[in-house]
DNA sequence: CGAAAACTTGATTCCGTTCAACACATGTGG
DNA sequence: CCACATGTGTTGAACGGAATCAAGTTTTCG
C-alpha cells in the first residue's frame, strides 16, 4: 500500500489496468486538481496502476494525514467521498462506451468529455483545446488498436466534425460530435452539489 | 433522487445504462447485502439504473437516515466508503474485461468472479452454483451478443472447462478456467481489511 | 543531424455481428 | 390436460468492423 496520496498540481495523469496478455485499459485521465491515488491508498491491495501523461507537478500527501482527514472532519469526507462517487460514476460510463458503442461513437465521446473536463478545469476551450495524448493511449482508452485510432480520427475530421493538428484538437459541430458520441454530460457531475452529500 | 436506498436481502440486481441507440451495458450484479442504489441517493442526478434480475426481497432505507449513519458515524462511514471503494474497484476490472479481452476470456472472467462471489455470500459453491442471468443479460454484461455468447459458453464446455445443465453451472476445471479468464480476484477485495479504511 | 517516437496508409485476416430459422421450456387460459 | 403463446436457447450462413501485419512518412528531441 502507498504512503502517500498525491495531488495532481499541473499536467496529465492516467489510471491503468493491464491483463495477462499484455493488453492495456486506461480507467481514467486525471488532471490539475484530481487526487489520483486515494482508491489505492484506502484499500490495501493496489489494483491498478497511475501514470504521469505528461510532465506534472504533484503534492505528496501523507495516507495518515489523508485519514485524519477523511474520518475527523465530515466536511472533508464528504468531499472526498463524493469525489470517490463521481470517479465511479465515469467508470460507468467509461464501461458503456467500450463496452456498446462503435469505434466512432466511442471516439466522439471521448473528444466531447475532454473539451467540457479541460473548461472546467480551466485548461482549454470547449471547442479547440490541446489533447495530451498520443493516439496509442487514446488506443488504450478506447479499447481499441492505435491503427483503428487513426482512422477514426481521420474519419471524424472527413466528416468535418472536427479538425486537428498533430494534438490540438477543434471541435468544427459541437452539437453533431456530441450526438456521434451520444454524449450527455450528466455522468461527469459537473454541477455543484455541495448541499447532497 | 431516490427517497430510498435499498438493502437487498434476497436475490439479484443488476445496474445498468443504456446508449442512446439502444445498447444495454450491464455494470454490476449484485446479490444478498449489497446497498443497491447507494450510489444514486448520493448523487443529486442518478446516472444509470437498478433493476431486478430475480424476485427479491429488499428493505427500504430512507436516505436521510443513511446520509445521518453515513456522517455522524464514523465506523459506518468507513464501511460504507470502502463499499463505494470496492465497488469501483470492481467496475475498473469490468472495463478491463470488456476493453481489452476476447469473447472466451470476458466469459471465463465473468464465470470466475461468479463463482466467487456467490460462494462468498453463502450462495453457492465456487465450483457448482445457479447463474441467475439469461444469456441476453450475460450478453449486456459483456458487451456482446446473445448468440456469441451462446457460442463462446459451448466453447468453453467443448474445452472441459464447464459443464451446464439450464442456468447452473459446474467448473470443471478451475485453474484453466482462471487462467482462460485471466482472473485475479485481487480487485474483488474479499479478504476482510476492517483496520484499512 | 540522426535516431527514436509518433503518425499514416494499404492489404489481409478474423472475431464477432447480423439475420434468420428452429428447438425447447415455461407458463397460461380454455 | 391440452393448445397456444412467449421467452430462451441453439444453430447456420453471410457480412462487416476492427485487428493484424507491414511498410512508409512525419515529428520530436537529444
């Protein structure tokens, strides 16, 4: 078990799952703001791996310091137990989309989450930002092969839906990607809730 | 949001979400214990949803009664995160299984963690036990469909790994059959860690 | 500048879907 | 108790989406 959480201050981080074969699932991307490995420190047996995606910045923090925390000051475990709730709810929807969506729907959905995740995160615009990934993690994201990344991706810019230049990405029809993708933001949770859990 | 959270005491549930052409992903079985729809009382907007797979039996708790138990409570707090920690645990595993195995894996996988699960909760044995799902609800479990799921079971009982009368199921061969589904029941969380969280 | 990483493209193969028919159970009302 | 309807499981044939294999090209970076 880890001795620390950490607090991701600047750049992209991911959460992985490999199989025995060799095969590799990216659970989640994380991003300024995100504690990444408080699942990990709470269970004892880490199930799954965190990557750096880019250069970042992280605070370390104590798992003791963390429990203190979760277990003294209900406001603080509300938070985080809300965050926990949050993170599951996109696993869901992350398990829909590999699960019963097609390689174009499935890529849609994943550009249409980006956009609204960067704003929020105030790292980009909804409709042009830079996606800080190469197309073998999309890949790996997506369930997919980096081949059949490609081509989808090119597929989505033929139809005009977006364009893109080596990682920028733009958004030409928001409302046509977000309807490729059946994207419906609801699972992310984006609204303040503050007054629920 | 639910008034209620409910407690199951007999039978199965499952949660599930829907695409909006209509494809059904299963994201959780669950059985005798489970809080089924914790989740969704916690969260203002639920964001997929609760079904019976059996008759059931189930208690009604009212939510403000759990939200009291959840924050004045430290020792039910615990419990209840760590539900919510296993639970994501395991939805992690289902996006693995589905992103990134093969038909004969994904349902080796599922049969194991079946298996398990159902001994666990005083069900079953590990190697002999009811599958309380139809092959369609297997089929949205895995994200796949009814008729390949028809095949990929014979396969596996054409192999010796299985024997199937109707819904039950017998483990000819457990080894292989873990080894088939690549399964590894570290992320089902089961030994008892009370002094983690 | 040169090497490695990332991206692109084409040809081929294959796993899983789709479509369609049929068999077998289960259950219901006459 | 049978007739019939419905749900579930089984099987076959044809199709198609994505994987695989393999070769390029472009970008990045030391």
């Amino acid at each position: 078990m880890q001795k620390h959480s950490c607090l991701l201050l600047r750049g992209f981080a991911y959460r992985h799952k490999v199989t025995g074969e060799g095969g590799r699932q990216i659970m989640s991307i994380h991003m300024k703001g995100d504690v990444v490995d408080l699942q990990n420190s709470l269970l004892r047996r880490s199930d799954h791996n965190v990557q750096a995606l880019t250069n970042i910045d992280v605070a370390y923090i104590p798992v003791e310091c963390v429990r203190e925390l979760a277990f003294d000051r209900p406001n603080v475990s509300k938070a985080m137990w809300y965050e926990t709730l949050v993170d599951a709810s996109i696993f869901r929807e992350w398990t829909l989309n590999v699960g019963r969506r097609h390689a174009r729907e499935r890529a849609a959905h994943l550009l249409c989450e980006f956009a609204l995740r960067l704003e929020v995160a105030g790292l980009g615009a909804q409709l042009h930002y830079e996606l800080p990934m190469t197309q073998e993690q999309l890949a790996d994201a997506l369930g997919m092969t980096p081949v059949h990344v490609n081509r989808t991706l090119k597929g989505l810019e033929a139809e005009g839906l977006i364009e893109r230049t080596r990682r920028s990405v733009i958004i030409g029809d928001w409302k046509a990607l977000a309807t490729v993708g059946d994207f419906d933001p609801n699972y992310l949770h984006l609204e303040p809730e503050l007054g629920t859990v």
